[in-house]
C-alpha cells in the first residue's frame, strides 16, 4: 500500500464503524441510533484506473439532495450517490426494492417500494378472475 494511501483503510474503518452505531444514553435506557444514510466506504483501486482523486466538495451542502460528499477511493472527496433504506415490520428493504402490499380493502390491490427511505406504494382495482 501506498504511503498516501497507508491511513485511509483504518480511518475509514474507524468511521463507518462510528456511523453504523450511535450511542445515546438517557436515565436508565440506552438507544442504539443507526443513521438513516452513510457514505458507502471507498474501495481501494490498486492499479488499473485511479479515479476521482481530486476533492471536488467539502459538505453535503455542494451535492444534490441524492447525494453527500464523501471520501472517495484515494482519500479526496466527491459526491457520492447515497440513498436510504426502508424497514417495515423489523425487515430491511434496500432503496428501490419491492415491498408488501398491505390494505384492508379486499378490492384495493398495489404494489409498494423502497424510494429513499419511505415506503411508496401504488394502488388500483383488484380484478376478479381472469376467465
């Protein structure tokens, strides 16, 4: 490993592990808090092409509402893409996955989706058997 690439990987390390776990104490009770979007951890490129290196942002505040500035592969920084996941009834969905359908109309048919952190869903007429 490169001399300027020696600290990234434990630094990274050290603060994806202090992002996943965030802990609040309060009288008597703890919280575990996970943050609802990370920066991804950067991947090292050891040869081949060596991507963005240059900074191209210092806050979140320079990327778009998809995005935050984040370490990228040798140690500038860039806007990353970032999006949320969905948890519905202790179940993780990734951004974009399909969700259940809950409805307590037997008529109400959809189908729902994990968009960023909130559950979308789309709804329509259930129709009866297809002769």
């Amino acid at each position: 490993m490169s001399p300027s690439h020696a600290g990234i990987v434990p630094l990274t390390a050290c603060l994806v592990l202090l992002s996943i776990l965030t802990v609040l104490t309060l009288p008597g009770q703890a919280l575990i808090v996970l943050p609802p979007i990370a920066c991804p951890v950067p991947k090292l490129q050891l040869g081949g092409d060596v991507g963005v290196c240059a900074t191209l942002c210092a806050s979140d505040a320079e990327c778009g509402s998809d995005s935050m500035c984040c370490l990228n592969s040798c140690g500038g920084r860039s806007c990353t893409t970032v999006t949320a996941p969905c948890v519905d009834n202790n179940i993780r969905y990734l951004h974009h996955n399909f969700m259940p359908f809950h409805s307590e109309d037997p008529d109400t048919c959809g189908m729902c989706w994990c968009q960023n952190g909130s559950k979308a869903c789309h709804t329509y007429p259930c129709k009866g058997p297809i002769p």
